[in-house]
C-alpha cells in the first residue's frame, strides 16, 4: 500500500500539470541524496587516511642469489647475473657476460687474447719471441727465408750456410747445390762433401736384391764386390744355399744330406729334417727398415754398445732406429758409429740413414764397407746445419757374407754431440 506521503506528491504533480506551471524538480542537483519525505538517513562516516609504507629494512649488499633487487655497480663495470664485473678485463666475461675466453688466453680491452710473458709477442694465435723466432723474426709476420734464422731480430745464414737465391744451404750435402750453387746431383746420387756420389754408397750392399746399390751398372752377382756372397735357394723342396762364384754366377743350390750334423744358420739342411737350424737374439725381429729395434740414446754424447748376432742367411740386416734432438740449431754436430768384433767368417758392413723414406730407399747419409771377412766397420759422420738436428735415424748392419748363430757383433754409436 502506497504511504500517505507518496499520494500527496502525486496530487501535486498532477494539479501542477492541470494548471500548466512548471512541476518542482525531482532532484536536488546539489543534493547527494533523494528527499522522499519522512527522517533523514544517519551520515556516512569519513574514510580514515591510508598510513605511509614504512622503509624496507636493510639487507646488506645484492646478491646473485637476490635477483630481484636492481644493483648499482661502479662506474665501469656491469652485471652479469647478478654480479659486477668489468667486460674489458674479465676472463669469463669478456666483451659481453657470458663471454668466456679459453684456458691461457686472456681478456683485453674487451677481447680474448693470448696471455704473453715479458720478452714475448702476440702473433697469429701464440706468444712468440721475435728476437728469435724465423717466422717473426723481429715483428709479426716477418719470416726468415728457407734455412735461415732469427739472431736478434734478424735473418741470416746459420754457421756453415751459403745463400744460394733466396735460401740458405750447405753447400756441402745439399744435392741441388753441391760444392757449388746450382750444382745439382743425378736423381740416383747423394751430394757427400761437397761432391756428388752414388745414393746408395760406394759398394753393392746387398747381392740379392736386384738393385745397383752403388751405380756403377753392375748388379748384384755380376759385381766383383759380390763373390762369396751367399743367398737363399731350395733343391726338391729342401733348404740349401747358393754362392756367387767369378764371372757373375750362382753355384748350385747345397743341400748337405741326411744324417749330417747340422750347422746353424748356414741355409742348409744337413741333418734331413726339413729345415735349417736358426738361434736368434733378444733383437730380433728386426731384419727391415720397417721393423727396427728402436733404441735409447740417453743424454748427448752417451755410448751405446749393443751385442747381437747375424745367425742365419736368411737374416739379410739387423735395423736400430733412434731419436735425436741436440737442441742445438747453430752447430754441425756429429755422430761416431763403430762396428766391430765381426765373426772371422762373415762380412758385415754398417749403414746410416737420415728417416724411414731413406732407409726404404737405401740412401744412405754414410756408411762403412771394407769387403773383408772378419774386418771392423766405422764411420764418423757430421749432420747438415739446422735440418737433422732432431728427427729418427737408421742405423743398419747388414751381411754381405757369412753368419754366425754364436759370435756376436759389436755396434756401438756415439750420439750427436759438438765436435
């Protein structure tokens, strides 16, 4: 049911209607409430104030562990999770965080460079002394030409060279260049002192193996050097040798006969059992260029005295391979290779090569052949300035005649030392 007070407001409206005068307003534009008659609404309360946030409470320092909290870093540095650094000269991050350089380089100006010690110059990667080095040879990139070196920051000629167009040589080993420049050996020669002889030395050193190891266009048994030399052969499937006898022939194959006592090494199966008897050494194998009994020199200038045995005609050489590195680059440095107590029945001789390819090839850098039975071998030999100062030799015994599976041979060797 409508109250007294709406009816009346009612009448109002209408009778103002009716009369054409304007009716009163509704609303109170200043007002903030509708006045509908009756008792007014109790006052809002005001809205206390909001309190100030209080400071938050020191903590110390940022850590990386507090990755929320900006952090102020010193002039010239900046963060990398969480830590200050300086991108110009720090390791890890150099350049930009995350940067890390590589173990012994070093972070400069931004860059990682390679770490140099005093005395020593950055140059294309690594730390080098350009005083002497002969690939920068008084500044980066400055190189030496072949066979040169650095002396106090400048190319020259070692001790002993000869400049011959733009390279430094021995004139007395060089092949291209023997004795004089331009001088150049034959593909099969060796330059020796100055002078250009056969590769292969200046006797056959072996009578079997169809070569003319010393150029002088006679090969194995059709050179007088091989009469006596004995070699490998086979008669009905039994073992025997064969001597090469005047006028370049081979004897017919000995096969000695059953019952016979048998004599090691000598190819011959005298006793019928189908094979030769063979007692080889502690060295063996080591009849190849290929399979070589490698050896310890020790310190410069330290003997080496090895005992060993040549036991069977089938046994052609006995290789010993060694490694030198004298250190020294400046000095022709030598090296004193005897061989003796040789079998009074046997002809051995003794070889020197300079590397595998040498040795396979048979071109030998000295070497010691008397074409006696039962003589002493030996040879003093001088490496060629700045390329053999370091690197593998060869050194070979090898039978020409004769063998013994009970006398030894003794080769001793005298390392590279000054002279």
């Amino acid at each position: 049911m409508p109250t007294q007070a709406a009816v009346c407001l009612l009448l109002l409206l209408v009778a103002g209607c009716a009369s054409g005068e304007n009716p009163p307003p509704l609303l109170d534009p200043d007002a903030s409430t509708v006045d509908l008659g009756g008792d007014p609404p109790p006052p809002v309360p005001p809205t206390p104030p909001t309190p100030p946030t209080p400071p938050p409470a020191d903590s110390g320092p940022p850590t990386m562990l507090d990755a929320r909290r900006p952090i102020d870093c010193p002039e010239g540095q900046s963060e990398c999770s969480g830590v200050c650094v300086d991108l110009q000269s720090t390791a890890s991050n150099c350049g930009r965080c995350g940067n890390a350089c590589t173990t012994g380089m070093a972070c400069e100006r931004g860059t990682c460079v390679m770490g140099c010690m005093a005395g020593t110059m950055l140059c294309a990667g690594g730390c080098v002394d350009v005083s002497s080095n002969p690939q920068h040879c008084g500044g980066c990139g400055m190189a030496c030409a072949t066979g040169e070196m650095c002396t106090e920051g400048r190319c020259g000629c070692p001790m002993a060279g000869t400049r011959c167009g733009d390279a430094c040589v021995d004139l007395r080993s060089d092949p291209r260049n023997c004795g004089t420049c331009g001088t150049a050996c034959a593909a099969d020669e060796a330059c020796r002192e100055g002078r250009c002889g056969c590769a292969g030395g200046d006797a056959e050193r072996a009578c079997d193996d169809t070569m003319d190891d010393d150029c002088d266009g006679r090969i194995d048994c059709n050179d007088d050097e091989c009469l006596g030399a004995t070699r490998r052969c086979e008669d009905a499937g039994r073992p025997g040798v064969e001597t090469c006898e005047a006028g370049g022939r081979w004897s017919a194959c000995q096969t000695g006969g059953s019952g016979m006592t048998e004599i090691c090494g000598d190819g011959i199966d005298q006793d019928g059992d189908g094979e030769d008897l063979r007692r080889p050494d502690s060295q063996e194998p080591n009849d190849s260029c290929g399979a070589c009994r490698r050896i310890t020199m020790g310190a410069p200038d330290i003997d080496v005295v090895i005992e060993a045995t040549i036991d069977s005609v089938d046994d052609p050489m006995d290789c010993y391979v060694f490694a030198t590195d004298d250190g020294t680059f400046e000095l022709n440095e030598t090296i004193d290779v005897s061989l003796t107590s040789v079998p009074s029945t046997a002809d051995y001789d003794v070889y020197l090569y300079y590397g595998l390819a040498d040795c396979m090839s048979g071109t030998s850098r000295a070497s010691s052949s008397t074409g006696l039975a039962g003589e002493d071998d030996g040879f003093s030999w001088t490496e060629r300035f700045g390329t053999e100062d370091g690197g593998d030799y060869y050194l070979v015994v090898r039978r020409f005649s004769g063998q013994s599976c009970d006398d030894t041979y003794l080769l001793s060797i005298r390392g590279l030392g000054a002279p």
